[in-house]
C-alpha cells in the first residue's frame, strides 16, 4: 500500500527577474531595423501606386511597446512508495513577449503641410553642406532653376526636362567634390526661432587655376545667370526670370519628388497600351538613367535593397544598384524633413520587469 512518510518542501521558487538590460542591445538594432524597412517599403509602395494613378496613403508608427516576463519555478519533495524512498522535482521557466503597435495615418492639415508644401531651399541646400550629392538632391527635389526646367512627372513626351538643366547639375556635382560648391545661410531681421524657413539662402561659387575647373565654373555662372566675376548669389524660391543677384529655386512637393520617380518606373506594355498608367518619361540629354531604377517582375525577388508588391507583381531595388539606393535612401531623408506634426517621434518602451 502506497502511502507518503515525508514531504519536505526544500525549495519553491517562483518568481519574475529582469531581463531588460540582457535585452536592450538586441531590441533597440531589431527594432531600428524593422521601423526602417517598413518605412522604405511604405514609401516605395506610395511611389508604384502614383504610377497607377492610386491614392497614397501614409501611416506612421507612433508608438511602440515591447513587454518580457520572465518566470522560473522550481519544487523538490522526498516520497515514498512502499519500502523505498525517491526524489522527487520539477523545475520550468517560461519567457513572454507581448508587443503593442500604434500607428496613426497622416492626415487633412499634417497631410497638407507634410506632403503638399514646397520643400523650402533653406531645408534642402544645407543636405548638400552635409556632404550629399547635389545633383541628385536637385534631381529629386527641384522642379527649375530659373528658366531651365528638371523633366515633370506628367508622363509621356510631356516633362523630359532641359537638356541644359542635367548639364548644370553634372558641373554644380563636379565644383562641390573640388570644394568650390559653398552653401551659405544668413539669418533674416525677420525671422523667429520658430520659422527656419526665413533664413536667407546663398550659394557661392569660387573661382579655380585649375584648367580643367576654369571652364566648369564659367559654364555654371553663366546657366544660373550670374555675372563672371560673382562668387556669390541669393536663392530663393520661386520659377521664371530672376533678378539680379539672384536664382529662381522652383522646388517640388513631396508627393512631386515620389510621381517623379513614379513615372520613370519601366513598367510593362500592356499596363500602358490598356491605359491603366502613362508612358514612362524618357529623359534627355547627358542624363538618360532613371534616378531610382525599379524593377517589375511577377515573381519575388530574393535579397534586395527594398520591394513591394503591387496588382499581382513585385516591384524591386536592386542590392547592387548604388545609385539608385542612394537617390532612395535620400527620398527618405526628404520625406524626414517634409513632416511638420508638432507631436512627438515614434515612442519605443520595453518594459522587461517582473
């Protein structure tokens, strides 16, 4: 007959421990790498619909929370059964993640002043100070340059651009790699703390010995109008003739910058011939290559820089394509500054205590 002598409890543990400092490194990269990558699949997903004609829609991640609860038990007893005497245990430990997402879509008066605004010059030349390409940043975001237009995103022979703003660009690249590109801003009487858009803009131009920069700086003062013996001029915004002294600036939209990039995307024939999208714009002159090179095809693409699907296909940025990761990853940049919600950034608590 079975029946129990002895049971001592020598140890029961239950409980909850801290695992947030054990966790923190690993979240805050898995994380960052997550708001990333959704955030360049957003966007690219907002550019294939512009060129279908599709509404975008953009939707931020406001907050994020990640809670761990670490729990262990352990239990000993002594039994018996009959003549003899056995331990008896058990021990288990049990981790649990519970995330919690919130995001909220971006909308009437931060959709307007977000997306529909002109990006201000005083925002975007000082990308160019930082070390960013200036001719892709102007590919991206500048619509003219006085009279010289950048191509449009209307589709078909409509927007190819003039040659001579492709021209302008390529040398603006070439002064600001020999040091001779300088941006400058200006602090205006009546300009507030709370309004950097009225500080005055200036963009200089040295001159150079070196023959083989003579002609580039003389090709460049004269397509911004500037007189030769100008180092220095005012940007403002605004198209057409300027005046002295100054360049018309005309820059785009957010939503501008991504139909841009929209209509470059070398989609299928019979997604143009059944009128479900526009031609693909053909640019001219020295610069023929889209500025962001996506790919269309109908089966999933493997390691990549970034894609998306859309209507049955995948559309795609190549891993090798520097280029074209670079004029994306600067779209980014441009959609970061183009948010103008006074609300705060994305919030990521980890709570991790028992």
């Amino acid at each position: 007959m079975r029946f129990l002598l002895l049971l001592p409890c020598l140890s029961v543990l239950q409980g909850c421990y801290e695992i947030g400092p054990t966790r923190l490194d690993r979240d805050q990269s898995d994380y960052s790498r997550a708001l990333t990558s959704s955030g360049k699949q957003q966007t690219l997903l907002n550019v294939v619909r512009l060129r279908y004609a599709d509404t975008p829609g953009f939707l931020d991640t406001t907050q994020l929370i990640s809670g761990y609860q670490l729990q262990r038990n352990l239990s000993v007893g002594i039994g018996t059964y009959s003549l003899a005497t056995r331990p008896y245990g058990g021990a288990g430990m049990q981790v649990q993640e519970s995330p919690t997402f919130t995001f909220q879509p971006i909308t009437g008066d931060a959709y307007a002043q977000s997306f529909l605004r002109p990006l201000p010059p005083g925002n975007l030349l000082p990308l160019a100070m930082g070390g960013l390409p200036i001719d892709v940043l102007f590919r991206l975001a500048v619509q003219s340059v006085n009279l010289i237009s950048n191509a449009g995103s209307l589709g078909g022979d409509v927007g190819r651009g003039s040659p001579a703003f492709f021209d302008l660009i390529y040398d603006l690249r070439l002064l600001q790699l020999a040091g001779l590109l300088g941006i400058q801003l200006e602090r205006s009487p009546t300009a507030t703390d709370k309004d950097g858009t009225a500080d005055r803009v200036f963009l200089s131009i040295a001159s150079s010995d070196d023959p083989a920069l003579v002609r580039v700086v003389h090709d460049t003062r004269r397509l911004l109008g500037m007189a030769q013996d100008d180092e220095r001029v005012e940007v403002v915004y605004g198209g057409g003739r300027p005046r002295r002294g100054q360049i018309q600036l005309l820059t785009r939209t957010v939503l501008g910058v991504l139909g841009q990039i929209a209509y470059q995307i070398d989609v299928p024939e019979e997604d143009i011939t059944s009128g479900r999208t526009r031609p693909t714009i053909k640019l001219v002159g020295r610069v023929t290559r889209p500025i962001v090179v996506i790919h269309v095809t109908k089966e999933q693409p493997g390691a990549v820089f970034s894609w998306t699907s859309y209507n049955h296909k995948f559309y795609w940025i190549a891993d090798e394509d520097f280029d074209s990761k670079l004029a994306f990853t600067m779209l980014q940049i441009l959609l970061e500054l183009s948010k103008t919600s006074k609300g705060p950034n994305t919030i990521v608590t980890i709570p991790a205590n028992g």
